[in-house]
C-alpha cells in the first residue's frame, strides 16, 4: 500500500515538473516575441512635465523599471516600504492570499508623497496572486491623487491578472493614463525592455 502511495505521488511530481517546464518555455516564448518589437533603439522625446514616480519592489525588479522611468524623466522617487520585511519562504505565498482575502493589508512607514506638486504620477508594484502587491493597497487606500494623471506599471512572472482593473477600482480620484506591464526577463533583453520603456513613454 505504501509502495503505491509513493508511486502515485512520484507520478504527480514528475507530471508537475513537466507541467512547469511547459509553463516556462511558454513564457519564454511570448516574452521573446513580444519584445522582438522592441529591438530598435526609439529616441526619447516624451514632455511630462514635472513627474513623480511611486513604487513598491520585493525582489528588485520593479525598482529597475522604476529608475529606468526616473532617468529618461528626471523624476522624483518615491519608495512604499513596509514596516514588517517581507521574506521568501513557503508562508509569503499563504500569507498574501491570507491578506488579500481578508483585505488586511501591511502596515507603511514614511511620511505620504505630496501629489500636488506634480503633472504627472507614476505609481508600479508586482503582482501578487494576480493582482496588485498588497503594499500597493495599503499605500492607495491612503492617498488621494486629486484628479492628478496617474499611469500604472506593473512587473510579474507571465500574467499580469486583474492588476489594472484593481488598480482602477483603488485610486482614489486619478486621472488614468496607458498602464504598461513587464515581464521577469533575462538580462539579454535589457535593451529590448529599456526600448519598451522609452516607447511607452513616448505614446503617453
């Protein structure tokens, strides 16, 4: 009986390594294709205005899109932290579906950015569970962006879910602008992302 048991259960694993794999050459392939119209170097010729750009990053990701966005605009950063450190382990994934759920959501620390002295915002986070980071409510239940232009981005995995629509639901009184989302890639596509970027930019 037991032989049994461990047989069932290498059968599952093994059919769930395949079926991971499966997902990651999946991934691969739509993000290869997807930034393959992005090969050409695009100029940068953007006028925001003065520019504000609000992030929260977990692994570091969103905080390179981030930059990216600052250096092209010269805007100012502004970084949402948590007063408890988010850290990798088997809970994180039960702990923010437990968040979500019960829409508890972490505690900040900082002082809030001041939106009225900008033209526009850009505010970014990773997806988690198919949605916004729960740092990222946390932070928009408490601002009020005062029919400011806001432009969401977004960093994940492979799908960004219902990131934009919950962004939408969450910001109190902003002026949406074309939300962008990115991939995790390797850094063989640094320069197709930044050309992404510069692109975005300039169709805003």
């Amino acid at each position: 009986m037991i032989k049994k048991i461990l047989i069932a259960l290498l059968i599952l694993a093994v059919l769930g390594g395949i079926m991971a794999l499966a997902h990651h050459v999946r991934v691969a392939q739509r993000n290869k294709k997807e930034l393959a119209n992005f090969a050409q170097e695009t100029p940068y010729t953007a006028k925001l205005g003065k520019v504000l750009i609000i992030y929260y990053s977990w692994t570091g990701h969103t905080q390179d899109i981030a930059e990216q966005i600052a250096t092209l605009t010269r805007a100012d950063i502004y970084r949402i932290q948590t007063q408890e450190e988010f850290k990798s382990s088997p809970a994180f994934y039960a702990r923010i579906k437990n968040e979500l759920n019960n829409k508890i959501y972490p505690a900040l620390v900082g002082n809030l950015p001041d939106v009225n002295n900008y033209d526009v915002v850009f505010v970014g986070a990773p997806v988690w569970w198919y949605t916004m980071a729960t740092p990222l409510y946390s932070f928009l239940g408490q601002v009020d962006f005062k029919g400011k232009k806001v432009i969401p981005f977004s960093t994940q995995g492979s799908n960004p879910g219902t990131f934009l629509e919950d962004f939408n639901a969450t910001a109190k009184n902003a002026q949406m602008g074309n939300y962008a989302n990115f991939n995790n890639v390797g850094p063989e596509y640094n320069k197709a992302v930044h050309n992404k970027i510069v692109h975005w930019l300039n169709n805003l």
